[in-house]
C-alpha cells in the first residue's frame, strides 16, 4: 500500500509539472531613469532660460512593468494575452493619460503556423514594420524621436479597441495589419484607424514598409487616453505645435519605409515617412480650428543614422533628421503659412553593466525654420517635451536603466 501510495504521488506531481508547463505568466518591466539638461524651455515666467530635471518616461525604454502569459491549448494553438503599464518613477503616477495598462492590453491565440490574433490596445503596423529602424529605437531614446513624433514612428500614441493580425516569421518574411472600430453608430468608418505593414530580414540587411490611415484623428488616435474626449483639442494637449494647429483633420495618414545594413560591428540605417493631414477644418471634426485651414497639410521625413559596437558591452550611434512641412491653405487672408523645416542632430553612447543594467549618454540638438502648424514662427519641438521659447533647442541626459 505505501508503494502504491508513493508511486501514485510521483505520478500526480509529474502530471502537475506537465500542466503548468503548459501554461506561463511573466512579469517582467523596465526602470529608466534620467537627469536632463534642457535649454531654451518655455515653462514658467524665465522662458528661453534652461533647466535641470529628472525624467522615466523618456529614456531609452519607458518605465514600465508587465505581465505576459501563454496557455497551451494543443495542437500548438496558443492562448496569449499582454498587460503592460507605463509610470513615472519620480512620482508613482501611470503614464499614458493615467491608463491603468496605457502601453498595452491585449488578448489573443497564437496558431504557431498560420500567425496570431489579439484584440484589445496595441501597437499599428507603422511601429510594429518601421519604428525599429530609427535611432530612437536603438540608443537615442524616446527625446530622439521625429519633431513632436509627427508620424509615430516611436509609438507615442496606442490604439484602442483594435483587432491585429501579424504573421509567422516565414524565412525572415513577416506581415501584419490591424483594424480598430469607430464605434460609431450609422457610421463604420467615423473613427476607425487602420493600418497594415511588412518586413524582410536578411542575414545582413533588413528592410520594412507600413501604412496608416486614422480617421477623425483629435478623437480615435491623439485622443486615445483617459484624458482625451471628443470636444477637447487632443492634438493640442500634447503642447505640440508641429501638428496641433491640425486637430480639425478628417484624415491622419502615414506611409513609412525604412531599412538597415550591418557591416561587421557597424549598423547603418535609414527611415522615410509621409504624413499627410487631409480635409482640414472638416465640419464633422468636433476640433478648434482658430488658423481656419482648409485642404491638406504634408510633410516628409527622412533620417539615418549609424550605430557601432565598440566592444561587447559599449554600442555608440549617431542619426540626423530632416523634416519638411508644406504649408495649409486658409479661409483667413492674414493666414500665411509657406510652410516648415527642422533639423534634428542626436548622438548616444549605451554602455550595459551587465545584462540586465545599463548606463548611457544621450545629446539631441534641434532647430526650426518658417512658419509651423499654429500659424506662428516655428518653435523647436523636441519629442514630449514643451515646445521651445525659439527656434532651436538642445538636450543631454544621463541615464540609468534597470530591466527586471
């Protein structure tokens, strides 16, 4: 009897060890914190003067904190589901608007041969295809994002109530799209977003390409946090002058491209975007619209940069950003807008403690010229940070990031 016992006992915990094999949940984050130099700021009665701060939502990973679990369900199906928030170390508050899971809350099933499903707040195919080859997705850090992140190249908003698919790695071939409902009754297409992209990787090279289409963007998009609603100005709230004078658009649209090319310890690489905002001062657009455009606004952007490994714990890189805004057209006369240009210069340096640890350098230097989206002289506008008192700007960080 007692061997019958004991044999039944290992039998059961080996079955045990075999269930929850099956299943797993993760909780994993990321701890960036950084002291800024920041000159030429517009905060408080001594604009244009510079100013020191602590920041962890900028560096080069947003703090945040996650769980991430997978259920096998046979047959390699899979049920998944991600639950990730973003806060600020310095003061304990979420990030995102106050989202309680504001960088990502999804679930889903993972086939292991034909792709995965998720639904819920997730990341557009513009990010997913092309943000990897900016140099903000590397050692520039979030500050080293397009001006005001015009394309969302390094992901500043989510989108909500979203349906995505995204492909099996076939032979370094992967593809994806992703759909969110408006919400709208009697109207589907009154604040969907859309967007679809692809990506080829190759022992030395990689490219990848993805396209974005936001309806009704003030609301669906740059109002996709708890602080955003359908009568605020959403795009203004970002305090960012190279788009908020566009809150009246009817249509956000991004095509984006980019690539990369690896020669031995250097990395060089190359991004391109198009951003258009079409219909501007659309009545159906519940938005200000105090410059009174009409008809579309474009700009094009283009950057590259190169990254070298200098030893294995020390990686260095470079980028420089062209932007280039075209001008809107206004129903007022004394509305002149010919249009806007930024130049964006970033040098980073990373160097990992250990594989968990890092420290790292960051220098960005921007500067503006002609006229921006508010109608006024263009000011610089470094990634989420307030628009400068002028036209250039610079900033150095220092920071340290714990992953866990």
């Amino acid at each position: 009897m007692k061997t019958f016992r004991y044999c039944a006992a290992i039998a059961y915990a080996a079955l045990g060890t075999t269930a929850y094999a099956q299943s797993s949940i993760t909780l994993y984050g990321v701890v960036d914190e950084g002291l800024e130099y920041v000159s030429n700021t517009k905060v408080g009665p001594n604009q244009g003067k510079s100013v020191v701060q602590l920041d962890s939502l900028s560096g080069l990973s947003g703090s945040r904190w996650g769980l991430r679990g997978a259920e096998d369900l046979g047959d390699r199906v899979r049920a998944v589901f991600v639950l990730e928030n973003g806060f600020d170390a310095n003061t304990g508050k979420l990030g995102q608007g106050g989202a309680m899971f504001g960088r990502q809350a999804y679930v889903g099933i993972s086939t292991g041969k034909f792709g995965t499903v998720t639904a819920g707040r997730q990341y557009d195919s513009v990010v997913d295809y092309v943000g990897q080859f900016g140099i903000s997705d590397k050692n520039g850090s979030h500050r080293a994002a397009h001006p005001g992140d015009l394309d969302n190249l390094n992901n500043s908003v989510r989108t909500n109530n979203a349906i995505k698919y995204a492909s099996e790695n076939y032979k370094g071939f992967s593809f994806g799209g992703l759909y969110s409902f408006g919400g709208q009754p009697g109207s589907i297409s009154t604040n969907q977003v859309y967007s679809a992209g692809a990506s080829l990787q190759l022992a030395a090279a990689s490219v990848g390409v993805a396209y974005l289409n936001v309806r009704n963007p003030n609301v669906s998009f740059f109002g996709d946090n708890p602080n955003g609603s359908a009568t605020a100005n959403n795009i203004s709230a970002t305090t960012n002058p190279v788009l908020s004078g566009y809150a009246s658009a009817r249509t956000y649209q991004v095509i984006a491209a980019g690539g990369l090319y690896k020669i031995g310890a250097a990395t060089l690489g190359a991004t391109y975007s198009n951003i258009r905002f079409d219909h501007l001062g659309d009545s159906a657009v519940v938005a200000t619209n105090p410059e009174h455009y009409t008809g579309n606004a474009t700009f094009n952007n283009a950057e590259v940069n190169a990254t070298y490994q200098v030893t294995p714990a020390l990686l260095v890189g470079a980028a420089y950003d062209y932007t280039k805004g075209t001008g809107a057209s206004s129903t007022n006369a004394t509305v002149h807008n010919d249009g806007v240009k930024y130049h964006q210069f970033t040098l980073g340096a990373d160097y990992s403690l250990s594989k968990r640890t890092d420290v790292y350098l960051l220098g960005i230097y921007q500067k503006a010229s002609g006229i921006d989206s508010t109608g006024q002289q263009a000011v610089a506008s470094i990634a989420s940070l307030t628009a400068a008192a002028g036209n250039h700007a610079a900033l150095v960080r220092a920071g340290f990031r714990v992953k866990f």
